[in-house]
C-alpha cells in the first residue's frame, strides 16, 4: 500500500493520515499475487515486532532516569501512546487490505470447488 501523503487529510501526533485509495491498487507490477501477499504478512509481523522492540527500547531510556521523574512520566506516557496509536493505524488499514484480497480468494476458491462438485 503506497501512501500519498501530498492527499493526506488530517495529522495525528505528526504522522500523516492518508485519504483511503481503492485495495485493488495494492497489487505491484510484477510480484506474483501469492508472494505480494506473503510478504505482506511476513513484513506485517515484523512491523509488530519492531514496534514491540522499541517500546522496550524506550523503556530502558526512561530507566535511565535522564529526565525529571514527573517529566519523564509524562513523557514516556505520551511516546508509548503515539507509538501504539500509530502500530493500531498501521495494523487496522493493512488487516483491511488484506482480509479484502483474502474474502475475494475464498469465494474464488469456493466457485472453483462448486463447480468440481457439480461434475
């Protein structure tokens, strides 16, 4: 999914929110449907793990104690937050895209296993 963030329509904790385009534009010239969409999960499941890691990482800096704890509290607070605001953004518009391609499978599948049925 290619954001245009010339189009984006609003700003949440400075990350651009694009205008939603059409899922069928997802698909890349030349990837194999079958590989775009493994390499989607695979990419999906390490975008979550990275986000898990450096949650983890800003705990060990606010560990650190280099702010004023009432500071550092707030802080923290604040970062964990647009962190897991931006993962659930992230996590909801691609789950979307992909449960849209994986709808379209299944009921291609299934007109493929009707009509050996019907034989």
């Amino acid at each position: 999914m290619r954001l245009d963030w010339a189009r984006a329509e609003e700003r949440s904790c400075g990350v651009a929110k694009p205008k939603r385009k059409n899922a069928e534009s997802v698909h890349h010239v030349g990837v194999p449907r079958d590989a775009s969409k493994t390499l989607a999960y695979e990419a999906l499941a390490a975008f979550n793990r990275d986000v898990e890691q450096v949650l983890a990482d800003l705990e060990r800096l606010g560990a650190l104690g280099l702010l004023p704890e009432r500071e550092q509290h707030r802080f923290l607070k604040v970062c964990r937050a647009t962190l897991e605001e931006t993962r659930a953004w992230a996590n909801f518009e691609w789950t979307n895209v992909l449960r849209q391609q994986e709808e379209r499978e299944w009921a291609r599948f299934a007109r493929i296993r009707q009509r050996e049925d019907a034989r």
